[in-house]
C-alpha cells in the first residue's frame, strides 16, 4: 500500500471512529435526560457526588488499563458529565436558586425607578464617598491629557505603587491592573484553566467563582462548610477532592458572605496541598482592607503557583471606577495580560490616575466605620436570638434564619414588598436556603431601620 492508500485508509477510519463518538454522545444525552426526568419525578438533586465519583474511577481505572492520558480523558469526562448536569438541571428548572444578592439588586433598582425608597441591605457596595485626593486627581486627568491607552498591564506608575503597597518583595512586573476584581478573577481562570478542568471552590461562596468556571466550561467541585463548624474547611475534605484534572482552588478571605478568616494553621495546609499537587491557588483578597483579625495575604506564602487579587471597590469605595489587581508570577501575569488585551485593551487611563491617588489615603476611617456597623448588626441578630459567627473582616453578616420561617427567598420577597433589600442565602450556594446575607454599607440609622422591619417580617408570621 502506498503513503497516500495508508493515509486515505487511516482517515477513513478516523472518520468513522469519529462518527461513532458523536453517536454515543447523543445516546448518552439522551440518557442523561431521562435520568433527569426521573431525578425531578423524586425530587432528587440534579448532583450526586457518589455516583459522580464511581464514574470517575472506573474511567480512570479504563484509561490507565488502555494506556490514554488520565488528565486527558478526566478532562473529556468532565465535559460530558457538565453537559449531562446543565441538561438535568434546565429539567429541574431551579427558578428559586437563581435569585442572587446581584438580582435582589435588580429588583430593587426597579421597585426604585417606580418611585418606592428602598433600605439597601444586599449590596456590597460601600455609601461612602473615595478618597478627597480622587476628586482633584479625575479634574487633573482632563488638564494633563491622561485619558489614552495604556499599556495593557496599567500605566506603571500605578503598578508600582500597587507593588509597594503589598510589600512581600512583589516587583511591579507582578502586577496587572484589572477592571475591578471581577476582571482580574475572570481572566486567571481564563488564562490558567481548560475546558473539562477543575476548580475546588469553598461554600458558601460569591458566585462569580461559579460563574467563571460554568462560562468558561470548567467543572466547579463544592466543598461545603457549616455554620456549626464556624464556616471552618474541612481540609482532609478538600484534599480527597483533588484529582489529576484539579488546577485551582479558589480562596475568599475575609468571606463573602460569612466574614469568616481562614485559621493560619488551615490557610498553611492548604497551601501546602496546593505545593504538593501543583495547583493554582486564586486568593481573593478584595476585603482585605476590612480584615479585623489575623488576616494573612497568600502574597505571604510566596508560592508562584498563587494569583492575589484585590480591588479599589470596597477599601477605598470605588465600585464605579472599576480597577482591581491581580497580583502573580510574572508568566501568568503575562497570560492574563493578554486576556485583558483581548478584551479591554487596558483600564481606562482617568481611572487608573484616580487609584494612584487613592492609594496616598488611608481605608483607616472606613475600617473603623464598617467595623461599629457590623457590631451594630451583630447586637441586633443577637438581640432577634439568631445564629450566626461575628465576622472577622468583610461588609457582611450571614445569620440563619429561625426553623419556623420560611425560606430565604420567601422572606427576602417578603422584605422587597416592606422596601427591604435583603440577599437570599442560597445565592452563595444552594444548600443555604435557612440563611440570609446582611450588608453593612448603609448608616447606621438606615441600617436600624432596616433590622427593624426584618424582625417584625421574621416573627410576625
Ligand atoms: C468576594 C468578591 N470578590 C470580588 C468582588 C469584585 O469586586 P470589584 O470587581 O468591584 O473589584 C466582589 C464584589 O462584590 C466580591 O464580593
């Protein structure tokens, strides 16, 4: 047989393997399918880690006795186990669960524009003005024509500012400038992550995290902590969780919702999980600034595998202006940079000269402001005997909700109708559905209100 018959021959065979694939594929849709039907027929949830893990190990098992890559085929695996859960859920129609703080948001801005005033307790969104030197730095801009391009990675004035700020050793060729934190989170997972990868994301959880992971096709694995157990990881958890297609764990500190810190004995084991298995750690960090107690930066950890990212929006008030950071080794700086130049081409430049100036001002008076808001809230939940743990840094409380009240959203539906935002628990994860978010960036007296009108709606029945 000739080069050309061997290669027209293996094509040929290729094709029909190929054709095959896609048949089964189908078949095992259609499949997943009914299996969902009946999941919704019991009422049984869309995931189920057991049979999910059998899968995998009998998968695993094939590959390694046929000789393929086991990253490969977990990926592949990956892939149709997120298609068979996107199916089943669509079954399962989980209207309820899609109500985040940021739809809360939404509903809330309308009820507004129909003339209603409503308390903003779901929003993490500080009422207080930036800095004062921001103001006379956004009127500069315009007089010394500062309003071009920039470079990709934020003008360097302001990276090495950034630099200086975080300490740790950090080099201005460390530092990417983002637009906002969101930006900076997405473009480390667009960078660092394939399609069929996966994430170990801790909950209750922003759902940005999740968010990122389903747009980008990568496969989100929950590992969930308890109000009992202080919002605590449980690390031996979270180690048999990782499995050859794991490539980043997402931490969150102080948390979104809970206001929980990580103990600095677990926050060592885990980066010492993520050392010996190779894997990304992306260190949330936007609520630094409010860190009350024993925070520690992953940036102290020193390991280059790790991406910190911070934001202007919640230290200094700037959710508007949109500039966040990410902080790195300089290769994966690279990678997000080129995301970032794929989309934005850079922050804009006004708004970069306005985080250089702030950066000269001191969080100090909005720390200790949040910090009297959230003990005012605490004595309130407290007073309404709900449990809860008293935050260690952030803008939020996570109290659960009494045995006998309904829902999270039946409640939180309730308030909007009272003119009381209020994020439903189960928009950081689905099984907290007994807890609500409260946020403290109102005033005080606001905020009084509001506690108010969330007793008499919790125990008026
Ligand atoms: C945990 C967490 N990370 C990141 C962000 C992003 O903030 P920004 O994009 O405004 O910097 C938020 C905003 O609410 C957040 O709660």
């Amino acid at each position: 047989m000739s080069s050309k018959e061997g290669l027209d021959k293996l094509r040929s065979e290729m094709r029909n393997i190929t054709a095959n694939i896609i048949c089964q594929v189908q078949r095992r849709m259609e499949l997943s399918k009914q299996i969902g039907e009946i999941k919704t027929k019991l009422n049984i949830d869309v995931m189920d880690e057991k049979v999910e893990q059998e899968v995998r190990g009998s998968i695993l098992k094939l590959s390694k006795e046929i000789g393929m890559d086991t990253e490969f085929s977990g990926r592949l695996l990956n892939i149709l186990l997120i298609e068979s859960v996107r199916l089943q859920q669509k079954k399962q129609q989980y209207n309820n669960s899609q109500l985040t703080h940021l739809g809360i948001f939404m509903k809330a801005k309308q009820l507004e524009a129909s003339g209603k005033k409503i308390i903003h307790m779901e929003v993490g969104e500080p009422d207080y003005p930036p800095p004062k030197n921001v103001k006379s730095a956004l009127a500069q801009v315009y007089d010394s024509g500062q309003y071009h391009y920039t470079e990709t990675k934020g003008i360097p004035k302001l990276r090495q500012a950034i630099a200086k700020k975080v300490g740790n050793s950090i080099t201005d060729d460390q530092v990417i400038v983002t637009a906002g934190g969101r930006f900076a989170i997405f473009s480390a997972f667009i960078s660092l992550m394939k399609s069929g990868d996966e994430v170990i994301s801790i909950e209750p959880a922003w759902p940005a995290y999740k968010d990122c992971a389903d747009f980008m096709g990568a496969k989100i694995n929950i590992l969930k902590t308890t109000l009992d157990q202080q919002w605590v990881p449980n690390i031996k958890k979270l180690e048999e969780m990782i499995s050859a297609n794991t490539k980043m764990i997402v931490l969150n500190y102080p948390n979104n919702p809970t206001g929980k810190i990580l103990k600095q004995n677990d926050h060592k084991k885990i980066v010492s999980l993520a050392k010996d298995y190779g894997i990304y750690i992306l260190s949330d960090e936007v609520y630094s600034d409010y860190a009350f107690n024993g925070f520690k930066s992953i940036l102290e950890y020193n390991y280059d595998k790790s991406i910190m990212v911070s934001s202007f929006s919640k230290g200094h008030a700037m959710t508007g202006f949109r500039v966040g950071y990410g902080i790195a080794d300089k290769d994966i700086i690279t990678k997000m940079t080129k995301v970032q130049a794929t989309i934005l081409t850079s922050v804009a430049e006004p708004m970069q000269y306005s985080a250089l100036a702030a950066l000269e001002a001191s969080p100090h008076k909005n720390i200790k402001l949040m910090k009297k808001r959230l003990d005012i809230i605490s004595n309130k939940l407290r007073k309404m005997s709900l449990a809860f743990v008293e935050p260690d840094g952030g803008m939020y409380i996570y109290p659960q909700l009494k045995d006998d009240t309904e829902d999270d959203i039946t409640l939180v539906k309730k308030l909007l109708d009272l003119n009381v935002a209020i994020a439903p628990g189960s928009g950081f994860g689905d099984s907290y559905r007994q807890f609500i978010r409260v946020s403290a960036c109102q005033p005080e007296h606001v905020l009084e209100k509001g506690l108010n009108i969330l007793e008499a709606a919790m125990f008026s029945g």
